[in-house]
C-alpha cells in the first residue's frame, strides 16, 4: 500500500532554491521504489519572505509547516538583510520556526567520509573514523531566557543582558534524546556543561546524572566546555555522543561539522514531541555563489534522508539515498568545496543528475 506524506518545503535564500531542487529531483526518484508518494508545497521563509510580504516568518508559513508531516529546509539569510533591525531579520524567522513548531532537540551528525579524508584540515589518523552526534537543545538557554536586552545604567552607559535559564523538565527531555539516541549508536554519552562556574550547568549536570540510572546500557560521561571544545580537536575519536545546551551546541556542532573537511556536506534534524520536525543542511545561504551552479547539495539531499528515516520512519529510502551519495563520491564527483586532485569538477546540477543515475 502506498504511504502518502505531505512536506512543506523552505527553499529560503542564496543556493536554498538550487540545492532545493535537487533534493525535490531525489525525492521524486525514490517515491516510487518504496511505494511513497509526496505531497510537496512550498511556503517562504527569511529573507525571501522579508522581500515577499515584510516579515522572516509569515503566519501562514508557519500554519502550513504545522499541517505537515515534515519540514525541508534549505538555507536562510545574507548581506542584503544584515543591516536590518534584530527581529526582522532572517534568523528571527528560523528561531521563530524551532519555536513555533516546539523544535527542542538538534541532532547533527558528524561523520568522516574515506573518499575525504584528505579534505578534513587535521591529520588523517586524528580524524578517520570520526562518527559523532551532537544533540544540542534548541529552544531555550540563552538564546531564549527572559531578561534580555540592552538597558541603560543609572551612570548613563548601555549594559547587554542575556539570561542562561533552563528548568529541569527542559534538561530532562533533550536528556532523553540524547539517551536515546546513544543507545542506537556505541552507547557513550559525554554531557557537556560549566558546572565548575554556572548554577544552571550545575542543574543541567544533576539532571543528566540522575537521567542516566533509566539508561544501564548507556556510558555516561560529563565534559566541561571548554576542554570538549580542545578535546574535539584533539582526540575527536573519543565521541561518540554528545549531549549540551543551546549555546555549547552551536558552537561544539560547528566545530564538530569542520572536522569532516567541508560544512556542505553535513544534514541536521531538529525534533519536538511531537508533530513534524525540520530537517536542512548545516551551511549557510553563501549568497557570493548564489545562482551560479557552484553550490554543494549533497547536505540538503542528505538533509532529505533524515527526513525520511528520523521523520517519516522510512529507514530502507533513506539508506538507498546514502548509498547514492557515497557512489557519486567513489564515482569521483566533487563540487568546488570538496574537490580534489584527480577527482571531476561538477556543479549543483551535474551532481544532482549524477544523483539520480546512482538511484536509477
């Protein structure tokens, strides 16, 4: 019996709507050999949406996203929106997402591939091998606690405040993910946290600790910031899950995407209790390639197997779309990010159409 889905598509800005539609040509080639069928609809967000209607995430946007089975997202933002207020600009709109839809727990993966090794900038026997998932809470932290903003000080200056606020309900449910998600993996958890300086790492370590007693076959681990962080660059093998808070996490995610060589190459997941989640690649716009067919989709189809096996429970679909990346990879196909000496040049479409003959 065929299985019917509904996807709300965001191809957003910059190279969003060129690694879009290559994912759009994947999905399509897949549909039939597993009996789906996709309702696709587009709907805008960030700057395109500025442009279109005046704010980064219109109400419908929203609405139809709700309505959905899932969320593919491209990419959001660039030099044209930069000089706007905060709150209109186009990462407003993809905070507004995560909230709007109650997206709190971010899964990137980040995963060596052996046709690139040679593109990571550390030294092949420090990096091969590396598989790592970083679970980062996504919707509170300090970049959603309550007081923030700029203030005036009783001697006349400004003074900045953001707040680094979570409660125990909030630990104890991103800790379950990442629990979770461990015991799919090697069963190694490392909590990353400052509980030697913040209260509320304090609270996030306790909550972490007494979680792990449901999880036996979990190793559980506990990992100041700042030593993750040099520990990533120096021994990145040691991971295998990682579990922190809505700042560490974009900044240890990031670090972690670099190790693989190129940050175009990498999918992400962000997951609520319950409804659709939103699946996109972790680069960003690169507005100064934007039309040019220069662009790397293999993190936005690859953004489009999460989907598939995390949203839409179609693990067999979202293997065979795997599979066809690595065979383009083995076949020698690279975009300029990832390219290499001996390998053949191709751009967005050419590795897109390289794509479907994999599937095929």
């Amino acid at each position: 019996m065929t299985q019917h889905f509904t996807l709300t598509l965001l191809p957003g800005d910059g190279i969003g709507p060129e690694i879009m539609a290559v994912a759009v040509d994947v999905l399509k080639a897949i549909a039939p050999q597993f009996d789906l069928a996709f309702t696709l609809q587009e709907a805008l967000i960030g700057g395109s949406a500025i442009d279109e209607v005046g704010t980064p995430l219109p109400e419908a946007t929203l609405d139809r996203c709700r309505q959905s089975d899932a969320v593919l997202l491209a990419a959001i933002g660039g030099y044209k929106w930069d000089s706007l207020p905060r709150a209109q600009r186009p990462e407003t709109g993809l905070l507004g997402l995560r909230a709007g839809l109650g997206l709190f727990a971010n899964l990137r993966p980040a995963k060596i591939l052996p046709q690139l090794l040679d593109a990571s900038s550390l030294k092949a026997e420090v990096v091969e091998g590396v598989d790592i998932m970083v679970v980062r809470e996504l919707t509170g932290g300090i970049y959603f606690g309550q007081p923030k903003g700029l203030f005036a000080t009783e001697t006349g200056e400004q003074r900045g405040v953001n707040t680094m606020a979570y409660t125990s309900s909030e630990i104890d449910r991103i800790g379950k993910v990442a629990f979770e998600a461990a015991q799919k993996r090697q069963g190694r958890l490392c909590s990353v946290d400052k509980a030697n300086v913040l209260e509320v790492s304090q609270l996030w370590r306790d909550r972490i600790t007494a979680l792990g007693v449901d999880y036996p076959n979990v190793e559980l681990s506990h990992m100041y910031v700042d030593n993750a962080a040099m520990q990533l660059l120096r021994w990145p093998k040691q991971f295998d899950t990682i579990v922190t808070g809505n700042l560490f996490g974009d900044i240890l995610s990031d670090a972690a995407a670099m190790l693989t060589g190129s940050i175009g190459m990498l999918p992400s997941a962000s997951l609520g209790e319950s409804g659709p989640g939103v699946f996109e690649p972790v680069h960003g716009s690169a507005p100064d390639i934007a039309g040019e067919d220069k662009a790397n989709p293999l993190a936005q189809v690859l953004s489009a197997a999460m989907m598939l096996r995390y949203g839409l429970d179609q693990p067999a679909a979202a293997d065979k779309i795997e599979a066809a990346v690595m065979a383009v990879l083995n076949q020698g196909y690279r975009t300029g990010d990832i390219m290499a000496t001996g390998m053949t040049p191709v751009g967005c479409k050419a590795m897109g159409e390289a794509l479907l003959r994999a599937l095929s």
